[in-house]
C-alpha cells in the first residue's frame, strides 16, 4: 500500500445505519489491533440527513453484538454542515456510488481518496441500506460491512 491513511470518513445517506456501524466496527477493531493512530468518523449526505439524529436501534443491538456499546446520544452529522470532515479526511469511504458521486460534488473532496467501500478493497457493488428488509436484512447487511472492513483493516496494517 502506498498511502498511510489517518482519518478515515464513512459516508451513507443518513448516518443512522451503515456509516456509523463501519466506524464503530473499524474503532473496535483498530483498537483490538493496537492500532491507535487512525481517526474514524462518519456523516451523511443524502438530503434528508438531520444533524444530531440518533443512530438506529438496530444498530445498537448489532453493535451491542459485536461487544460494542453505544450511547443514545445525539450522533448522525449533515455532511453539508460538516464539510471539515472532508478537509481532515485522508480517505472517505461511501457506502454507495450514488454517495460517492455527491461525496465529488464538494470542493473539499477535491483531491481527497474517495471510493466506495466494496471498490476500496477491490470488489464491485453498494452495500444496500437495509431499511426495507427484515430484521435478517440488518444483520447480513452487518456482516457484509464487516467483512469489508476487515479487508480494510487487512490493507492499514501493511502499512
């Protein structure tokens, strides 16, 4: 890997599902790791995005799973009010393409690495919101995101 990344920027449509379950999964498993200088955050870029939205209870309970607790605090971040997370950001990982292309409408991404999450690691397609799946949705859309990031994880070490 050429590029040493240390901060990283997920990216949904909300910021109430799968953006924050990727940092909340990459810190754990950073930290689990030793790896303890890499910055993970997360916002939202679809146009109903409400800064200080709270993450999904499904979430919780999926990351409550993975040994991960999260407080009911306000969380979710409108990208559009947050641009200095593009500017801080080193590589921003959207969950969908049509995310990736907003992502590349803002100036402050000019320049910056940004991908899809699945194109990150070298595979092809979105990870779906699971919103209008079943319970069952939410969790294979957990393990996908889960397996992507340990490919992720995988590519920060070799650093």
């Amino acid at each position: 890997m050429d590029k040493v990344y240390k901060n990283i920027l997920f990216i949904c449509d909300a910021n109430t599902f799968r953006s924050p379950l990727a940092e909340f999964l990459l810190k754990k498993m950073l930290f689990d790791n030793g790896i303890y200088d890499v910055k993970v955050y997360s916002a939202g870029v679809a146009s109903h995005v409400r800064d200080g939205s709270l993450i999904s209870m499904d979430v919780k309970l999926l990351l409550k799973d993975e040994g991960v607790i999260v407080e009911d605090k306000p969380f979710s971040k409108d990208l559009k009010k947050h641009k200095e997370l593009l500017e801080q950001s080193d590589l921003i990982l959207t969950m969908t393409k049509k995310q990736k292309e907003a992502v590349l409408a803002f100036k402050e991404a000019k320049g910056k690495d940004v991908y899809t999450l699945k194109e990150f690691i070298g595979e092809k397609g979105d990870i779906v919101d699971p919103r209008s799946l079943n319970e069952e949705g939410y969790v294979r859309c957990k393990e996908e995101i889960k397996r992507c990031l340990l490919l992720l994880l995988d590519r920060l070490k070799q650093k």
